[in-house]
C-alpha cells in the first residue's frame, strides 16, 4: 500500500512548485489534486497568472468547469488545438472531481501537445494512483497532492508562513 503524503511534505512541494513557476519553468501537465483545496486553488491561480500575459488569455486561456462537461472528450480537443496569436494554449480544468470520467484524459495525456499546459485542478479527493491518468502525467507532468492538515501540523506551518 503507498505511503500516504504529510502536510508538510505537500508544502515542500508546493514550494518547489511555486519556485519553479517564478522562474517560468512550466510543465505540459500538472495534477492538483487532494483533499486540502487551498494550496490546489493557489497554484492554479498562480500558473493562470504566469503563463501567458494579459494580451494572449483572451485567445489562448480556457477555463472548463467539471460539472459543466459531459463528454471529457471535448477537453482533450481543446488541448490537441494550436495556440492562436501566440506560443502556450493554457486549458485549465476546474472541478475536476465533477468529471464523470476523469480517467478519460489520459487520451491526451500519454501524448501531451508542447504548444499546451493542461492544469487539472482536481479538489476533495485524489486522482486514483493506479489510474492511467496518474501514471501518464507522474512521468510527463507534476502530481501534487493536498492531504488534509492535522491540527498539530498548521501551528508551524502558519508560523513559518506568517514569517515569510
């Protein structure tokens, strides 16, 4: 059975996340997935701000809510589509969780686009480690899973927080 992920390894991570962002290092696939939906909504906030600049969103950002799709199929077309008037297509999935088939998306990731950043913003619960989804994107991507905190852990984490 795998190790379940602690709290503070998820932010080491998220860390090492948010620094490479900053530097402009993107992957083609990130999976934010877990319990814990605020270090998830704060990466996905921060790569929908990094990645392109406010002339190109209106072309070449979707924003697709899960609950809204009822063929995954219509998210891996708009991965699989050219950028229009620039060089990233940022497809970035809301709500994941709500998607009747999540496992569908492995169609485009065994095979990601270099022209798109597919973010999977997937809250409440995680991504089926055994799934082709997972695996795809472990080995092309950046997994992130947000465990739900125990009390005795948010003490130092908001401490070393508030100092930073």
């Amino acid at each position: 059975m795998a190790k379940a992920i602690r709290f503070r390894e998820a932010y080491a991570q998220y860390e090492s996340i948010v620094k490479d962002i900053r530097a402009r290092k993107f992957a083609p696939i990130y999976l934010l997935m877990g319990e814990e939906g605020y270090f998830i909504d704060c990466l996905t906030d921060m790569l929908a701000a990094s990645i392109l600049d406010e002339s190109e969103k209106a072309f070449n950002q979707l924003v697709i809510y899960g609950k809204d799709v009822e063929d995954e199929g219509i998210i891996v077309n708009y991965a699989r589509q050219m950028p229009m008037m620039g060089g990233k297509m940022v497809i970035i999935v809301k709500d994941a969780a709500s998607l009747r088939k999540v496992d569908n998306l492995s169609h485009y990731t065994s095979a990601p686009s270099a022209s798109t950043i597919l973010i999977i913003a997937h809250k409440g619960k995680s991504v089926d480690k055994r799934s082709a989804l997972y695996k795809q994107v472990s080995a092309k991507g950046v997994v992130f899973e947000s465990p739900r905190p125990y009390d005795n852990e948010l003490a130092p984490w908001i401490a070393t927080y508030l100092r930073a």
